[in-house]
C-alpha cells in the first residue's frame, strides 16, 4: 500500500453484482460511443512485444516490463506498457486513411506501479489512435477530439443513470483547458499533483496540456517518453472525483511525434540510440502516418461512472495484506 486515500463515510451504491453488471455494461456503451465519435473500428491487441521492435512503452523510463523468454525459439519478449507506438504502426499495416481510426483492449502489467486508490500492477485501457493530415496537428484539433471523448463518457454514464438512478454521479461535459506552464504561474507554490487537484476541483472536467518538456522554472510537471506524443500537442483528461475528493487522469492523448518532434525530443531526452530501432527508423523516415491516440483507463472511468472508492472495486488484481486490511476497515469491497 502506498498512498491510501480514506473516503469519508464511504459506502458502495452497488451491491457486488450489480458493479459486475454496470461493468459490463458501461464497457460495452462506451466503446459503441467512442468509436462512434471519433470514427474508430476495433483490432485485436498483442500482450507482449519483442523488445527490439522498439515498440514498447517506455513510459517514464525507469519502469521494468515484465519479461519472458519463449521455448520454442529461445527468443525474449516483454509484456506490453502500453499500445502507443504500436497502435501507429497498426495503422500502417491496416491502410488506414485520414480521419480514420482504430481502438482496442489494453491489458498490461507494470510490475513497478504504486498500488493506492487509483493505481494497480493490472491496467486496463481502451487504446485508441486515428490517421490525421499534417493541418489537424494543431491545439484547436486537440480540443475538439478531447470535447468528443468527453461527450461519449457522459452520454455513457447519461445511458447508466437510466438503469440505475440512484447513482448520484456529478459529471459536466464542459471541458476547462490549461497548459502545464499556465498552471505552474498559477500555483507556483504546488507540486504538479496538487495543481491538477486545485484546478480540477475548481472545474471538475480539465484538459492539462503540454505534458513532458521542461517549464521556466526548470522542472517537469511530469514524465513523458520522446517518442509517441508530441510534448506541445499532448493533454491528460482530468475528472473531479467526489468520493476520493480529489481529480482522476482518465485518458493520457495527444498529436504524435512526426520525424522533426521525434528528433527534438529524443535529442532532449538523451535516448537517440532508439533511432536505431525499427518504429524510430520509420517514423524519422517518413513511413508512418501521422497520427493522434491515446489510453483511456477501463478501470479508472468505472471508478468515476460508480463513484468507487477503490479501483479493487472494479478490477481483479494483487494487493498487500494492509491495502486488504484497510480496505475491509471502510467498507470497501476488493473483487
């Protein structure tokens, strides 16, 4: 257990079963919705990668994939961070066109994750990306596709209220955007985590954007690997979340590097032995589409669609003895 938010006065709407119910069904709408929205059709997903496709994610650098070998031809593979560069190189291999999208099921482990509230070593995401032309890679396309998203996890939860109205979940489909540096000159007084905890509190669905290059005053407001998201086209959607009192990445999205920004950021982060990488040489020489995408947490949107305490409440995974104690402690129910 590493940072354990107590609820107050914490008591599941849902019976056990029904969770398990609502689950299903808030999965199934939000994929219609989403794919609806932003012109998506759905591919099957790997679990794990070879490590020298380059096709993992490196996330903030210092996390350890989980690694197997494989008997059959004594080659090594990882079980995947996340899909971000290989959903762009799916769009390659599937001939997709401008405007046109694909999303999946997500399944990683990140053995190196902090187990909270909000945090599992199991992590689930609807990974989504779409083919864009050169004039989309601008701030004001980014707002509109983050305003969809929005719109479809609302519709979803608008549908579920209908079954179960005694859900009192507070949702707002106005979306509030600010950049990193903005919010640094806002709160220069506040780690990163308590500006997006001050400004999402404040307007309970926020878009912080401009994640991963360094601020003025020299710091980060947080990690981003160089090699999927363009820094300056990037955003996390943040919602405020009533029964933990405080705000709830749903979805990291962003523009993707094209050949200039990768070479930027690769330069920034030290790391330009991956052009030597199989995804890092297509995409320096112009083979990839150009493309926006992102993850957006199953287990984390059940938790604000539910009002769950405790993301054990909607997923299946591996907790220490004190998390379980002290889940039991409030009331919270760990499946």
């Amino acid at each position: 257990m590493s940072k354990f938010i107590q609820p107050k006065n914490y008591k599941s709407t849902l019976t056990i079963y029904e969770t398990q119910t609502a689950i299903g069904y808030l999965k199934r709408t939000f994929e219609k919705e989403l794919s609806q929205a932003l012109n998506l059709k759905r591919v099957s997903a790997p679990l794990f990668v070879e490590p020298k496709t380059g096709l993992n994610d490196n996330l903030n650098g210092f996390e350890r994939p989980v690694t197997f070998d494989i008997a059959e031809n004594g080659a090594v593979a990882e079980v995947v961070h996340s899909l971000a560069k290989w959903k762009r190189m799916a769009l390659h291999k599937y001939g997709f066109s401008v405007g046109e999208g694909l999303y999946t099921d997500m399944n990683a482990i990140r053995r190196d994750e902090e187990m909270d509230n909000l945090h599992s070593i199991y992590v689930d995401q609807w990974d989504w990306e779409k083919v864009i032309d050169r004039d989309m890679r601008n701030i004001d396309y980014l707002k509109d596709t983050v305003r969809s998203i929005v719109d479809a996890i609302c519709n979803t939860f608008d549908s579920l209220k209908n079954i179960y109205p005694r859900i009192n979940t507070r949702l707002t489909r106005d979306v509030s955007f600010v950049t990193t540096q903005e919010l640094e000159d806002m709160y220069p007084e506040l780690t990163s985590k308590q500006r997006e905890n001050a400004y999402t509190r404040e307007h309970r669905t926020a878009c912080i954007m401009q994640i991963g290059d360094t601020l003025r005053s020299g710091n980060k407001h947080d990690g981003r690997a160089p090699d999927y998201d363009d820094w300056h086209l990037n955003c996390d959607i943040m919602i405020w979340h009533d029964a933990l009192d405080c705000a709830i990445e749903v979805s990291s999205m962003g523009i993707r590097v094209d050949a200039e920004a990768l070479e930027y950021q690769l330069e920034k982060a030290g790391c330009n032995d991956r052009k030597q990488l199989d995804f890092h040489k297509m995409l320096l020489n112009n083979e990839l589409p150009l493309s926006m995408g992102g993850g957006i947490g199953q287990s984390r949107m059940c938790m604000v669609w539910l009002q769950k305490a405790h993301i054990g409440e909607v997923q299946v995974s591996v907790w220490d003895d004190d998390t379980v104690n002290i889940c039991k402690e409030n009331g919270i129910v760990l499946l």
